[in-house]
C-alpha cells in the first residue's frame, strides 16, 4: 500500500475514533442529565434557590460538570458525586430516577426534610462507596440490594424513620467502614447483626428497637473486633447477659463501648484485654456485682466510665458510678 494513502487512512481512524468517544461522552452526560432532571423533580421546595437555580435542562454543548451545584464528575464527564446536604431541601424522592448514574460514587443527601422509600434499585447503583442519607424523614425497610453495594465504604441512614431488620447479608459488605443506623425504628437480633459485620471500625446502633442479648461466641465476633473502634448499643431493647470473658479479648483496638439504657443483666467480664478503651457506658442496666478490677485500673487508661443506674456491689461501687 502507498504510504501516503496508508498513514491518511491511519489519520482517518483515529479521527473517527475521537469523533466517536466525543460523542459516547455527550450521549453519556445527556443520559446523566435526565436521570438527575427526573430525581430533580422529587424536590417540592429549595429555600436556598442551590438547585432550582442552577440544576436546568442543558444546551446543546454544556455540561452538567461545574455548573450544577453539588454535582461532580470524572475526567471522562460521568457524573460521580451529588452533595446536597444542609440545604433544607423539602421533596418525595424516587431514587430509582439516579439508576443511570454508572459511575456515582458518592450520594449525601444528609440535614434536609426529604422523604421516600428507599427503593430496592438503589442497590443496582454498584459505583457507589458513601452514602449518607442522615437526617431526613425516610421510611419503610431498608432494601435487602443494598447488600450489593459491594464497594461501599460509608452507610449513614440515621435520624429517619426506617422499620423492620437490618437485610441480611451485611457481611458481603467488606470495604465497608462506618455504619451509623441510630435513631430509626430499626429491629432484630443484635447478636446475628453483630455477628455479620466485618471491617468496619465505627458502628451506631442505637435508639433503635434491638433486641436480643450480648452472648455471642467469640468465634462470630472475630469480624467485627478484630477493627472497631467505636460501638454504640444504647437505648436498645437488649436483654440478657453481657459479653463474656472469652468474646472480650476479641475486640482489640475498641476505644468507646456504650451499652446505656438496655436491660442488660448479669455480671461484668474481665476488661484486661481491651486495652485501647478509653470510654465505656453501661448506665441504667441490670448489671450487678463486683466492679471489674481492671475498669479502675491505670493501665486502661479511661476518659469517661459511668456504670450508674445498676445493681453494682462492692468496695468500688459508688466511686465507680461517679468516676
């Protein structure tokens, strides 16, 4: 082949191919453009003007990048971000409308007066990695896809009004960080909960309607001790024994346990392990007997320890419940 004609044909593809990734680019975000249109439409009010201001029907040649509040996109245009918390928005969301939204990695809706159901399709957004819905006045159960959301590394649904149980199969969420459930109507056994959770190193439990005791095999909390940090039961339904002596070596890098207004019975375990704790909550329980040496130790190093509202005996008893 003359070269001359071999390198115009060379030219010729790659401009096509240009011509054409331009073009997947534009159909994408027109795609994307629609989908956060129909969400768009969900909002009743917006005293802040954020949205209604600047979220319009594009033309011919913008981009929702840069130009939408709280919207951000990747290199390529696709849309990866929406942020629209603190700005008092008032709506019934369909979040089915953000399905097309294939690269969405972050979704905060948190500090607004928004309500729905959170839809089963919210699953089908596999991209995403935070999302925090906090705050707001959502309802019904949690979706059991949201399991599916395999890559998630931040869940925040507190402060709504979610019933039933936590979806089984939490355990497939392994990048998953921080889980803040607290203030819902949320309900089922702490120990199978407890038991599913792994990686994580912040978990918010409470205010919700638990049930269930703390008695869970050291071998089914491995997941979950071996990372957290912080873990907040209080103001549960929870009944029955603490955890025991062979479950509390587990949790090795536990800095602030809260286990407050329960009916948790029984009596303490041994804190000689949990070296890294530094504030623990056990108000208005049915706890009782002796005071664990350890808790008054030097070598805990505690912040903040208040047993009061219990049962507790003991030469330690009541310094204790001022400590």
């Amino acid at each position: 082949m003359d070269p001359y004609i071999r390198d115009a044909l060379l030219l010729l593809s790659l401009f096509f191919f240009f011509f054409l990734s331009a073009a997947a680019v534009v159909v994408a975000d027109e795609e994307e453009a629609r989908a956060l249109l129909e969400f768009k439409k969900g909002i009743s009010s917006d005293p802040s003007g954020r949205v209604f201001g600047s979220w319009n029907q594009p033309r011919a040649g913008s981009a929702v990048c840069g130009s939408w509040y709280g919207v951000a996109c990747d290199a390529g245009g696709g849309v990866v971000a929406v942020d629209l918390a603190l700005l008092g928005l008032v709506g019934d969301l369909k979040f089915s409308t953000l399905a097309p939204l294939a690269r969405l990695q972050n979704l905060s809706l948190a500090g607004n007066a928004l309500t729905g159901r959170l839809v089963p399709g919210l699953g089908g957004v596999s991209s995403l990695r935070r999302l925090d819905l906090s705050a707001n006045q959502f309802y019904g159960p949690i979706p059991a896809r949201i399991t599916e959301l395999w890559g998630l590394t931040y869940l925040n649904l507190s402060w709504n009004n979610l019933s039933q149980g936590f979806p089984a199969g939490i355990r497939n969420l392994q990048q998953l960080r921080v889980l803040d459930l607290r203030s819902n109507g949320l309900w089922g056994d702490i120990g199978t909960l407890l038991s599913e959770l792994r990686n994580i190193d912040y978990v918010d439990l409470s205010s919700n309607d638990f049930t269930g005791n703390l008695l869970v095999d050291a071998e089914n909390l491995t997941g979950l001790g071996n990372t957290v940090k912080y873990l907040n039961l209080s103001n549960n339904k929870l009944t029955g024994g603490f955890f025991s002596d062979d479950a509390m070596p587990v949790f090795k890098n536990l800095e602030s346990l809260d286990v407050c207004n329960n009916q948790l019975s029984g009596e303490l375990p041994s804190f000689d392990s949990v070296f890294s704790l530094r504030v623990f909550r056990a108000v208005a329980n049915k706890l009782y007997g002796s005071i664990p040496g350890a808790l008054l130790a030097s070598t805990l190093h505690l912040s903040e320890l208040d047993l009061s509202g219990n049962g507790f005996t003991g030469k330690y008893a009541m310094i204790c419940c001022n400590y």
